[in-house]
C-alpha cells in the first residue's frame, strides 16, 4: 500500500515539476527552439526597402541561420535565399 503511496506522489511530484518547468520564460524559449531546430516553426520574413516598403515576403517553416546582420533560409519552393537589409522575422 505504501509503495502506491510513493509512486502517486512520485507521479504528481513530476507534474507539478514540469508545469513549473513550462511555466518558466527561459524553459519556453529552449523548447521553442528545440521545436524549431528539429521540426521548423512556420514564420513570416518581410524584407523592407530603405524608405519603409516591402520589397518582399516569404512564408518559411525552415530553420534560419542569422551570420553577422542578414540571415539565410531555405523557402518553400527548396532555394537558398540570403537578405541582408530591414527586414523582420514573425512566428505565425
């Protein structure tokens, strides 16, 4: 009976410790990019002119590498784009 007692406390014990764990900004973030490294995370890359136009758009569910101030992604049609410039990256 008593053995019962330890692994429901065990059990609830792990729980509570994995809600705090997902609770916590820092332990979202690394799950977040685990997710991304592993699976992708859909997103939104705008590149924008000097003057504050879009110049263009790209849904990517690829990871993204950011080398010094551009970044590099793979799109949906399987090319290598590269951008340097304004731009701003959005998680749908």
């Amino acid at each position: 009976m008593h053995d019962s007692f330890k692994i429901g406390g065990g059990i609830v014990l792990g729980v509570i410790c994995l809600g705090l764990l997902a609770s916590c900004n820092s332990c979202r973030q690394e799950f977040k990019r685990i997710k991304s490294n592993s699976t992708g995370i859909e997103r939104t890359v705008t590149l924008f002119d000097a003057n504050g136009k879009i110049i263009k758009v790209w849904n990517i569910d690829s990871t993204y590498q950011s080398p010094g101030t551009g970044i590099n992604f793979i799109d949906k049609n399987e090319k290598f784009v590269a951008i340097n410039g304004t731009f701003i990256i959005e998680e749908k």
